[in-house]
C-alpha cells in the first residue's frame, strides 16, 4: 500500500501530440492557492483580479504569463475533497492544445 504524501502535483491530462484541447490537473492541498496565482477571472465584475471557486463549478479564466500579461483562456473546473478523482482537492485547467 502507498504511504500518504503531502505533496501537489500537477500533471498534463491530455495525450501528446496535436489537438485543440490541452488539460492540466493540479490535485492536492496546495491545488487551489497555485491555480489562484496563475489565474484571473476573465468575465464579469471581477474580471483581472484573483479567481473565486466554487466547487464543482467550471468558471472562464485567464492565465497569465510571468509578466501579468494573458496567455491564455481556460474553463477551470475546481474539485474538494474528499469528492474528486484523486480525493484530494483539485483543479481541472482546460485551455488550447497543441505543440503549436
């Protein structure tokens, strides 16, 4: 049996090669404040500051650069435990794929 770990980890979900949508997910207790500093809301009245969860509730999201600046939009999609794949927190980050 596996020994318990503290640790996040963050992992590419989605298959290698070409496609127009790229997954990654971070699970662990950590999960949710490192999805928090890398992503701002992208709509509404919060837009540009900090990311608000709500468990189980896919939002629009902005990920941003090492400058502040967008890279990228995602569907961002929290999980808590103990109700998740991993059954520890996590985040679910859905943006563009591909190499390109």
């Amino acid at each position: 049996m596996p020994l318990p770990t503290d640790d996040t980890i963050a992992a590419i979900a989605t298959a290698a090669g070409r496609g127009g949508i790229g997954m990654v997910r971070l699970s662990g207790g950590q999960a949710w404040p490192i999805a928090r500093a890398v992503l701002l809301a992208a709509n509404g009245v919060n837009s540009g500051e900090s990311l608000a969860f709500e468990p189980w509730r896919a939002v629009l999201a902005k990920v941003a650069g090492e400058d502040g600046s967008t890279v990228d939009e995602a569907i961002v999609t929290p999980f808590s435990k103990p109700h998740s794949y991993t059954a520890e927190d996590m985040v679910e980050i859905t943006c563009h794929g591909s190499p390109v």
